[in-house]
C-alpha cells in the first residue's frame, strides 16, 4: 500500500467518524475505487485477525499461568516449566484449531453451494421466485423484486451469491483465502506474544542475585516486570485492533488491558486459595 493509498484510508475513515459527507464524497471523486486493491484488504484482514487473535490468547493464557503460580507462591523455576510447556502446547492447538474451523466452515460452504446450483441448474424458476419471495420479506415490491430476479438470473454466478447470502447468510466465497496460512499465522503470533511474559524470567535467571535457586530469600523482580511488559503488549495490542475497528485508539486499549487483568487477577487469587487449602498442613 502506497502513502498516497494510506492517507485516502484514514481520510475515508475520518469522514465516517466525524459525519462528514462532503469529505467522504471528494475522497472517493479523486480517487476512484480500485476493487482488487479493496479486495486484498480484505484478505489482509483475514491476517489481521489471526494476529490479534492468536496475540491476545497467547499473551493472556501465558500470564494467567505465571500468576496461578505467583499467587501460590511456588518456585518461580516453575513458571518457565509450566509457561512453556503452556505456550507450545496451546500454540500448536490455537493454530490447528483455526486452521481446522476455517477448513469446516469452508467445506460447509461450498456443499451447500453445489446443492444450490444443482436447484438452479434444474429448476430455475423455482429458485428465482423463493429469491423473490426473500427480497419481498425485505420491503421491495414485487415488481421490483421480480425485475431485479429476473435481471440478475440472467448471471448465474451472481445470482448463486445472491442466492448463498439471502437464503443462507454466506458471504462469496474469497478464493484467495488460505487455511493454513491462517492457522499458521495464529500458530506464530501465539508464540511471540505469549512469550512476552515469560522474557523476565529467562533474564532475571541469568542474574546472580535473582536465581531461582535462593526461593524467596531475594527479591524477585521477574514477576513485576512481567506485569510490566505484558500490560504494554495489551494495551499495543487493543490499540491495533482499535485502528482496524475504527475505535477510539486510547479506549481500545484500555478495554483489552481490563479484560487481560481481569482474568490474571482471577488466576492470581486462585492460585493463592488453592495452595493454602492444599498446603495447610506444610
């Protein structure tokens, strides 16, 4: 994308958010619409989700697993076990787990696609009068449904989207849309953000006062810059979604920041609760 393409990006943008018309329309008048270009926006999208997506469960499963373990006080040696054995673990599945739903979701699709251009192929005219019928329910005459039916069945390809979307709620297919490179792009962004957490611990290890040999007996700074690093990454985090959402940048990221302290604040005092309920007697 160009600097010229990005500027029009955030003009349009802009001119949604403040309402207004006039520069939503000369945006659009300098510079006509490039469908390809809107389209592989669109499949970049796809990524952008996966990343956000794999980036949060990563960051945030990481941390709750190094709080469960702060909160019950046990050696901090175990956060590295556990947060990595966590972290590979749940990468693997988040990867495959995205990989296999867009598999299924694609798969569903595309039955119910052949099954409904069989109807068409064999009986046409039942298949426009049901989408005359759909776009009545929608508040357009019957008139005007029939000449807008009648019309686009004249395309079969764009009468099959219609048809998809308005009986089934199916967007068209993106043929450019690869399953395994999403699974594989969950998979990536998993691991780099849910090691951010676990980046103080393999440092703070490497310094004498702060080995995992002494307990307790020491200060422990790995668990504070942890806190440290992984309410920025949040915070970075709800801002990119925030921009891709057309939020307020600021309030994005203070909502993903809430909701990740949340659930790590309730890893913390479980943690706490179950190691003095099991270890009373110690």
């Amino acid at each position: 994308m160009t600097g010229e393409d990005r500027k029009r990006q955030e003009l349009v943008k802009e001119s949604f958010q403040t309402k207004d018309v006039e520069l939503s329309k000369k945006t659009h008048d300098d510079c006509p619409c490039d469908f390809a270009e809107e389209k592989h926006k669109i499949s970049q999208g796809q990524f952008i989700k996966s990343i956000i997506y794999g980036g949060l469960d990563g960051i945030i499963s990481t941390f709750v697993v190094i709080c469960s373990i702060e909160g019950g006080s046990f050696n901090p040696l175990y956060a590295l076990v556990l947060g990595f054995s966590n972290l590979v673990g749940d990468a693997i599945s988040m990867g495959m787990g995205d990989y296999l739903s867009t598999m299924a979701d694609r798969e569903h699709q595309m039955t119910e696609y052949r099954r409904e251009k069989w109807e068409f192929d064999n009986n046409q005219e039942g298949e426009i009068q049901e989408m005359i019928e759909l776009l009545e329910e929608q508040g357009v005459s019957k008139e005007d449904a029939t000449a807008i039916m009648r019309t686009t069945a004249k395309y079969p390809d764009l009468f099959m989207d219609q048809m998809m979307y308005y009986e089934l709620g199916f967007m068209p297919l993106d043929e450019d849309e690869k399953p395994s490179k999403q699974g594989f792009v969950t998979f990536l962004s998993f691991c780099c953000f849910g090691l951010v957490p676990l980046l103080s611990y393999i440092l703070c290890g490497f310094i004498p006062w702060n080995t995992f040999n002494g307990g307790r007996g020491m200060v422990n700074l790995a668990f504070p810059i942890s806190c440290v690093f992984t309410a920025i990454t949040l915070f970075l985090l709800g801002v990119v979604k925030g921009r891709f959402a057309s939020e307020h940048l600021t309030v994005a990221g203070i909502k993903v920041l809430v909701m990740g302290a949340i659930a790590c604040a309730a890893s913390y005092v479980i943690g706490y609760l179950v190691s003095k309920l099991l270890l009373k007697d110690d």
